[in-house]
C-alpha cells in the first residue's frame, strides 16, 4: 500500500518542532504565573501581581455586583485574582437598600466588605393614630430602648415614659403650662431624670426606665449652680451628682447624700466617688484621698461650661460652642468645632457634632474626624454596635458608615427629633408626612 507523499520536509518540520517548544517555554511560565495570582500590565510593560476581594455582608443571600457583573456565588465570597484597580461594588436584595461603592483593589492585597447590614426598604406608620394629645417632644435613652413622651393637652404637659419593647407607658408627672422642665437620660445606662423649676425651688424625679414605679423625688434650693448633674459611671442604682450651695450630692434611688464640700462653682466633675475634679482659669485639678493633682494649660483661653467625662487618658470639656479634649500625659488639647453630644455604648466612644461636622471621640484619647458635609446635621444615633449612625438633618433622616464612607437616604420629610431601638431595628421620629403630624416608627 502506497504511503501518501509527505509535503513537509525535514527542515520545515524542524523548525515547527523548535518553535512549539518555544510557544512552551514562554506559554508555560505564564500560565503558572497566571495561576498563582501574576498578570502583564501591558500598559507599563510590567508584571503585577493581583488582589482579593473579600465580601461578607448582611443579609446573606443579597445579590453581589461587580463593575456591573453579577457573581453568581453565595455569600461570603472570596474573589481571587483580581487586577488592581477600581471596581463599582453593587449590593441589591428585593426589599432593602440598595448599598454602592467604589472599592480599590491593589496588588498582594485583600480588600475587606464586612461589617455591612442592607437597610430594610420600608415606609413609617403612625404609632398613636387615634391620638387626642399632641406631642410636642421626644427623648431618647441612650440605648434607644425608651423614650420620654411631653405631649400637651387640657393646658397641661404630660411626661410620660414609653416602653419600646412592651409600648406600654407611664404617666410620670403632669405640669401647668408655666412649668419649666428638662430631661437627662444617663449616658450608661436606662435611668433618668427629669427636673422642673419654680422661684426658689428645682424639683428633681430620677427613676430606673426598667422599674418606673421605683422612683424618687428631690427638692433642691435654687442658686446660680443648681442647673448641673453628672450621672455616676458604675452604679448599681442609678444615681447622680450634683450641689447646694457648698456641699456636692448624691442623690439617687437609694436616698441622699452629702460626698464632699466645693466652692459655689459649676465645674466641676466626680471620678469613683472619691476623685473631685474643678476647673479653676487655666487649671483642672483633682482632689482625692491620695492627695491633689493639677493639670495647667496655659492656652486654654475659653469658657468652660462643663466637664463631660474623665478617665485616665483625657478629660472632655465643653464651652459654649465647642468640645474641648485634654490629654492628661502632656496637658495639651484639642478643640473640636461641635456642640452636641451623645455616648455610644456599645462603641464606647463619644460621638460629637456641629450642623457641619461630626467627630468620634474613643476611650484611648484619639479622636477621628468621621464626617464633613452641608446637610446641617441636628442629630446623631447609632444605628447599630458596629458604627453605623442615624443622621438628622434638614431634609430627612440617613444612615452613615464611616468605616466605608458611604451615606443612604432612608426618609425625606420633615423630622423634628428621632430615635433608634437597635434591638427591634427600628427608628422612631416626631415629624410630618403630608399634612400628618405624629411619632412615627419605621423598620430598618
């Protein structure tokens, strides 16, 4: 049998040998440089090495885009090999908020998307349709588990305490119209404390918000610096501090007490019982059993009207329009641009803001800037215990992550004051939607 003739001769063939064993020797260092994370930049004519993305969000089975690609993989994703650059992030679930973000992805890095709940897309309800009081004021505790309700009706104003858990509430004092009151809830706890004054006489009731029935009444003589309480830090009781005339008070749940004599000052500031601190001119210092301990700083030339919180590492002062932090081991300061405040318990920091700028102050001294914006900002919550906040401003209410620098619309409307309930993940607003004016509460 004849063999067919062969057309290709012996050098032809060998120099089709010689260039498939080129195409290996190239083709195969990058194919395994291509496996273990290596690719060409062709536009610098260089090799990189890639990156990851690492995405583990709330609620699990939300739908992941990337640059506009669906990944059709479940959470939490781990999404190697990936060149360096920027990618549009796009997280969607039917039913909530749709959550974006540029993220960078560099080479031998990984980039993190955690700690990120989808904000429920819902709409608010009325809570007391058939209301025939209005109310004029809400107050929040700091956990959000309570509010103080001041409605007006009949020429009264009603306080009374709402239970967000069980909504039962309890009427906790009645007042004429004249009457002058104001609300402090503690910082760290459920308890709080309502004041009214008269001529001569501020009239204090402080009571636990777990146990209304169990609360206490005071009758303080007035003089320039009766207006100030301090809430105590670890009590087992709730219990605050405050003065008449020169003695310092404790006055709580379990009676009153007299803990230390003091000049007719209201800066002043009680650590543990035992420690007095006073601010006098350019000095804070401190009286204790251990003796007295003076920090001078020659440059704080301000007013000061409070003295927020202490501990070892800063001391938090507040003037008419700013937030002053004292380092304790170099006696210097920083002012912060801000006039309101509120603790975050689960954070332990102390968040800061003025309609323009919010600041975070921690346990450890450091102070970060989270925020500049034009939105006026006049109140801020947490929204949960990994840092996301609940922003008031002049056109609604939003959400702020400052770990990713990302804010969500959640309502637009008018909003006089709010509250989060982060165990029901609910906010509660006075506001207005359409020509209704009521508390609101609306799921997240």
């Amino acid at each position: 049998m004849p063999y067919p003739k062969i057309i290709i001769n012996k050098t032809v063939r060998r120099i089709f040998f010689y260039f498939l064993v080129a195409v290996f020797f190239i083709s195969a260092p990058i194919l395994i440089m291509y496996s273990i994370g290596y690719r060409i930049d062709w536009g610098n004519l260089s090799i990189i090495e890639t990156g990851i993305i690492s995405i583990d969000i709330q609620p699990k089975d939300a739908t992941i885009y990337i640059s506009g690609i669906k990944i059709n993989k479940k959470l939490p994703l781990h999404l190697t090999n990936r060149m360096p650059g920027a990618y549009a992030l796009r997280i969607e679930k039917i039913g909530y908020k749709t959550w974006e973000k540029n993220i960078d992805v560099k080479s031998k890095q990984t980039t993190y998307i955690k700690d990120i709940n989808l904000l429920r897309n819902l709409l608010p309800v009325p809570i007391f349709e058939k209301n025939d009081k209005k109310i004029t004021s809400i107050y929040p505790s700091t956990n959000g588990n309570f509010l103080i309700l001041v409605s007006e009706k009949n020429n009264s104003k009603i306080i009374e305490l709402f239970d967000l858990q069980t909504k039962n509430i309890y009427q906790i004092s009645r007042l004429t119209e004249n009457i002058n009151y104001s609300v402090e809830w503690s910082p760290f706890n459920d308890s709080v404390l309502i004041s009214t004054d008269d001529n001569e006489t501020k009239t204090v009731i402080i009571l636990s918000a777990k146990n209304p029935d169990n609360s206490k009444m005071y009758a303080l003589k007035k003089d320039n610096y009766a207006n100030h309480f301090q809430w105590q830090k670890e009590a087992a009781s709730p219990a605050v501090f405050t003065r008449e005339g020169e003695n310092l008070l404790k006055i709580g749940l379990n009676g009153y007490e007299p803990i230390h004599q003091i000049k007719m000052t209201d800066k002043w500031y009680v650590e543990d019982l035992e420690e007095l601190w006073i601010i006098e001119e350019n000095e804070i210092f401190s009286t204790s059993e251990d003796g007295k301990y003076t920090i001078t700083i020659p440059d704080l030339n301000v007013d000061i009207k409070k003295i927020i919180d202490i501990n070892e590492q800063r001391i938090i002062l507040k003037s008419d329009q700013n937030i002053i932090v004292v380092f304790q081991d170099t006696n210097k300061f920083k002012t912060i641009s801000a006039d309101s405040m509120i603790y975050n318990q689960a954070t332990k920091e102390w968040l800061a803001w003025s309609p323009w700028e919010l600041w975070s102050i921690y346990e450890n001294s450091n102070i970060a800037l989270l925020n500049r914006t034009s939105d006026n900002m006049t109140s801020i919550f947490p929204l949960d215990n990994i840092g996301v906040l609940l922003v008031v401003n002049k056109d609604g209410i939003s959400s702020f992550n400052p770990g990713y620098y990302v804010s969500q619309t959640i309502f637009k409307g008018e909003v006089k004051t709010a509250a989060v309930n982060q165990k029901t993940k609910t906010i509660y607003f006075l506001g207005k939607i359409g020509e209704k004016e009521n508390l609101f509460e609306l799921e997240y």
